[in-house]
C-alpha cells in the first residue's frame, strides 16, 4: 500500500499491492492516523469504502463491508456449536470480532488477546462503531500480548476459539498462529462440541492458493471435520476464505436449513435490541458454504502443511 500514492488531476489515491502482477486503487479522501507500532505500520484512511484499517500495507476493515467479514467470521462458529459459554479471539485490534461475540446473551466470557496496542487504541479512537463500546462489557477481558504465548499458559477450555489475525505474510506479527502447532494446541483446548475457525486469506478461483489451501491442509491434519466457507468482501478485492475445524462430523451444516431459526432462538442482541443481521441469514449461509469445482479440487488437492519450521507466506 502507498499512502504517498502520486497525486494525478483528481487527487491522491491510496494503492494496495493485491498480487505480484495486480493493485488496486481508490481515491484517498484523509488520512486520519498514520504511524508504525513495534509490531507493524498501521495506517487509519479513508476512501470510497469509508473509513479503513491498512496494516503493514493491506486492508484489514473497512466502513462499508466490515459487518460482512465480522459476521462471516462469528456467526457460523457460533452456530455450529449451539450455545458458546467461553470464547477466545486471538487478534481482533477493531473489537469487531469482540462486539459480534458479546451480541450473544449467552456468552459468558471472551477473552481478546491482540499483540498490536496501538492499532486497538487507535480503532477505538477513529472507529469506535467496529466495537460498539464492547470494551466495556464485563465478560471481555481484553489481553495485549502474543495471542500464541498467552494461549499457550492458558488451561481453561473453549466452546469457540476464533482467529481474526493479519494474513501470514513474511514477518508478520500473526504467523505462528497458522501452524500445525497451534491448530493441535488449540483442538486440545476445545471444550466437547468446540469449534476452532480462521480467517483464511484470498478465496477467488485464481487465487484460492495464496495461502487458503495451505491452511486447509494444515487443519485437515489436525481436525476431525474441516469446512472451507467464503464471503464477497468488496474493499478485499476479491471474495475472502474462512476455515473450521470441530471433531463432530459435518452432517447438514453446510445446507444452511434452520439457521434462521437457530438465530432466532440464540437471540443476538443489536445495540440493545433483537433485530436482523446487515449480511448473514439462512439463504447467506448457503452461499457462503458453496464453492466452486476448482476451489473445492484445489483445497483437496492440497499438500502443503504450515509447521513452524516450514511456514507458508501470502504474497
């Protein structure tokens, strides 16, 4: 991404780097933080999307689809499992993650554990909609440190263990969080019935291999039942993975029959009051659970495993 983008006859435009040969380019309307934390560059814009997050030069949130990341990333886990008590996110800097799992009157807990302070503080300061004043709620215990560490001295099951981290790109402050190693950390901290889902990076049918196959093999070698699941998210530049993992076999839970229901009787709770989802509902969930013959191939076909010692890195 470049902030300092050459200005033309309309303006400055912000730019990102979407593959080797591709970018994308919008209008930059402000610049409302620029800056680098010990971690990574952090930069608060805003453009056509609205207002967005841009770390280490790649879009993470935007104004105007975030709902649809957000709630594509909880609401299935949460589905899947039924009635979530405990609830761990690793990552999650714009509390968006923290807001769509606090909407649930039954969750007792989430704990948040983001190693960027700066990139949370500077969200709750110019985006204060992504968290609702989640921060707030009691059941959330907000961790600044490494996801993996802090996870690792935990010893408390999960119902829901959600990963919202940057994509593993070289250096990144997120990639042990990718591995082998993790994935069979975290299935041992599953409480019965528990689901583990990350973001899984690009899910277009020309770029499914970035890294979202790898990720899927790596959760095929630690987990009874991996479902694959995918969003049209605009402001990604192309539609956007999510990976799950549980032990209990898959049964009807791609065919998205009874979700409304199931919602329904869940009860998520919107600024105080039970209404709709902005993105996600039975006839959604259908078409986030289907995906094209050469996707579905190419994540069968897969062999690459991330392991600490072999990690696999998006462009």
């Amino acid at each position: 991404m470049s902030i300092e983008a050459e200005r033309n006859k309309t303006g400055f435009w912000f730019t990102e780097d979407t593959g080797p040969d591709s970018r994308i380019s919008l209008k930059l309307n402000s610049i409302l933080f620029s800056g680098s934390s010990p971690f990574q560059k952090v930069d608060i814009i805003s453009t056509s999307f609205g207002r967005t997050l841009v770390t280490d030069g790649k879009t993470q949130s935007c104004e105007n689809d975030e709902k649809v990341y957000h709630e594509s990333l909880v609401v299935p886990s949460f589905l899947k499992h039924g009635n979530p008590k405990k609830v761990f996110i690793g990552g999650g800097g714009e509390m968006a993650t923290a807001r769509e799992c606090l909407r649930f009157p039954g969750v007792e807990k989430v704990v948040m554990v983001d190693i960027d302070e700066a990139v949370v503080k500077m969200c709750m300061k110019h985006m204060p909609e992504w968290g609702e004043n989640c921060w707030e709620d009691p059941r959330l215990d907000l961790i600044y440190g490494d996801a993996y560490g802090e996870f690792e001295r935990m010893e408390e099951e999960w119902d829901v263990i959600i990963l919202d981290i940057s994509d593993p790109i070289e250096a990144g402050p997120g990639i042990k969080l990718y591995t082998k190693e993790f994935y069979e950390m975290a299935k041992k901290k599953l409480s019965p019935g528990g689901v583990f889902v990350t973001q899984s990076g690009c899910g277009a049918v020309n770029n499914w291999d970035d890294c979202w196959s790898s990720i899927y093999k790596t959760l095929d070698e630690v987990f009874d039942t991996v479902v694959p699941y995918r969003s049209n998210i605009p402001s990604f530049a192309c539609p956007w993975a999510f990976t799950m993992g549980f032990s209990e076999p898959v049964g009807d839970f791609k065919t998205g029959n009874g979700v409304d229901e199931k919602i329904e009787q869940m009860k998520p709770v919107f600024k105080g009051k039970q209404t709709e989802y902005e993105y996600y509902d039975e006839e959604t969930h259908r078409c986030m659970f289907s995906l094209e013959k050469q996707v579905r191939k190419g994540l069968q076909a897969e062999k690459r495993v991330i392991t600490m010692d072999n990690p696999v890195f998006m462009f």
